[in-house]
C-alpha cells in the first residue's frame, strides 16, 4: 500500500469519482489510475467503489473510512513538518489566521502588533469568510488558527480558548423615539432595525431572542460590516443593532448608543485549531496573545 494510492482515492472522492479529473490533479493518464486503484483493491481484498460497467458510482463504507484515516495520516505528516521546522527555525515562518472582518478590525490589531515585534520574520496572512467557512479552513489545513464568535466552541475535533465576553449595543440618530426611555424588546420591534446578516457576530442570537419572545424583528438592512451598518443608521434607515466593543473603535460622537446587555445573551469570541494539529513555538505564543488581550478591557474601553 503507497501513500499515492490513498491521495489518488481521496481525490477521486473529492472529484466525484471522475477519473479523467483526478488524473489531470496527479499528472497521470486514466489508466494509470485504474491500474493503481486496482492493486489497491487487491491488496484489501475488497471493492472500494460500487460500478456500473467501467464507471465509479459511489464510494464503499469501507473507502469513505480509508479516506478518513488518510487524513490523520496527513495531518501527522504535516505535523512532522512542522516540529522540524520549530526545531529548525524558531522564529520565521508564517501563520495563517481565519477570523471575520469585525475580529480583524476590532479585536486582532493590537495582538499582531505585539506578535510583530516579537517575531519580526513570521508572515501572517489572514483568510476571512464566515464562521462556517473559518471553521472548513481549519479542517482543510489552509488555516492555523481561527478566531471568530460562531460555530467554534460547536465542532468536537477542534481545542478552543476562550477571547472574551461581548454583548450588542443600539445606535440611534440623535432623536430616534429608541434613544430615551427603557429598552425592551418589545420597543425595539416597533421600528425598523439594520444589524448584521446570519452568520455573522451574534445574528442567530439576536434572531432567537425575539422569536423566543413571540415578536418580529423588522430587519430592513443586514451587512457583514459594522461600520457599514452605522453608515446607514447615520442616513435615517433605522437603528442598528451591533457589537457593542465595536462601537468604542468607531467614534462617532453624533450617534447614540444604548446597552442591550440586559436584553440579549452574552457572546463569546474564541480561538480555536484542530486537537490533532501541532502548534508551533510562535503560534501557541499568538494563542496566549489573544487571550491576553480578551481578558484586558483596555482594548475596548
């Protein structure tokens, strides 16, 4: 059994057995990728693909488990790598972050800032997309790290540590009926709302307050952004439903803000990687950075 007939495997899986595909990904001819998936086969004894004919249909049971073992066996060769090069470059290299853009504006400045001085000669590339994408970044090895609000603390391969606590703030327009007077849940839903779009910084939580408290939230703008969504609250289009820490970076002294921390649940920011990863020297120092910096309020005070 070589190490290149199981990669050939998993890339007919991922290419939906199309056998012309996984040729071309491994510079070989299609028969050539017969002739290996046939010897392996004949080493276990045993079909990995169900056929019709000459044409792969699906995947055996016992082929989608090889694949899965494939990726542990490629992680520990990664992880190989990557204690070699702790051992032999302690302080070069790179890191590879996936956040949000609300954790890369806010929260991760000052921490790759310190990072930076510490290891002037390490790269750091961030990779942003949703909670959900951050956390197939990880699984996919394209990312080290990531750090975000959703779906971390939700995925049993992954260690995480906690950042820090946040809860949503109301901006208004100086005026606004919402910028006097009591909060509740039941004042807010009268008006239109702008706040982020699913997925992103505490949107379900925002969702399922309401729900659970039998109202619609009449949400007539949704954005990824925070400073966009302030952007439009300034036009008139409703009050905007945030993340509070984000507020104290923008200054915007002609808005109002109001606390929702009696109103909506807490939400907690993370950073998580994968438990069977090695996390080289710089990067487990990244790790302690952050959670450094979650525990100091003066990153958002």
């Amino acid at each position: 059994m070589k190490l290149f007939q199981l990669r050939l495997l998993k890339t007919l899986l991922n290419n939906g057995m199309n056998v012309s595909r996984a040729a071309d990904q491994h510079y070989i001819v299609q028969s050539a990728v017969s002739r290996q998936l046939g010897l392996l086969e004949e080493e276990l004894g045993m079909q990995l693909f169900e056929r019709k004919g000459k044409r792969l249909v699906e995947p055996t049971p016992v082929c989608k488990a090889i694949v899965q073992e494939l990726d542990r066996i490629e992680q520990s060769l990664e992880n190989i790598r990557a204690v070699a090069d702790d051992f032999r470059l302690q302080t070069r290299g790179e890191i590879r972050i996936a956040t949000t853009h609300t954790q890369a504006k806010y929260f991760l400045p000052e921490v790759m800032l310190e990072f930076r001085q510490r290891y002037p000669d390490v790269a750091i590339h961030f990779l942003q997309g949703t909670p959900v994408e951050l956390v197939r970044m990880l699984h996919d090895g394209k990312a080290d790290i990531a750090v975000c609000t959703e779906e971390l603390g939700n995925d049993t391969a992954l260690d995480s540590r906690k950042c820090y606590d946040w809860n949503h703030g109301l901006v208004l327009p100086d005026g606004h009926p919402l910028s006097d007077g009591k909060l509740s849940l039941q004042r807010i839903a009268k008006y239109p709302v702008l706040t982020y779009i699913f997925g992103f910084t505490g949107r379900s939580k925002i969702h399922d307050t309401f729900r659970n408290a039998g109202l619609h939230l009449d949400v007539t703008f949704a954005a990824t952004d925070t400073d966009v969504i302030v952007s439009y609250v300034r036009l008139g289009f409703g009050a905007g439903i945030i993340a509070k820490m984000a507020y104290s970076h923008i200054h915007d002294d002609d808005l109002v803000l109001r606390d929702l921390s009696h109103l909506f649940p807490v939400s907690t920011t993370r950073v998580a990687w994968l438990k069977n990863k090695y996390l080289k020297q710089y990067i487990t120092e990244m790790v302690d950075l952050l959670v450094e910096q979650g525990e100091s309020e003066e990153w958002y005070a």
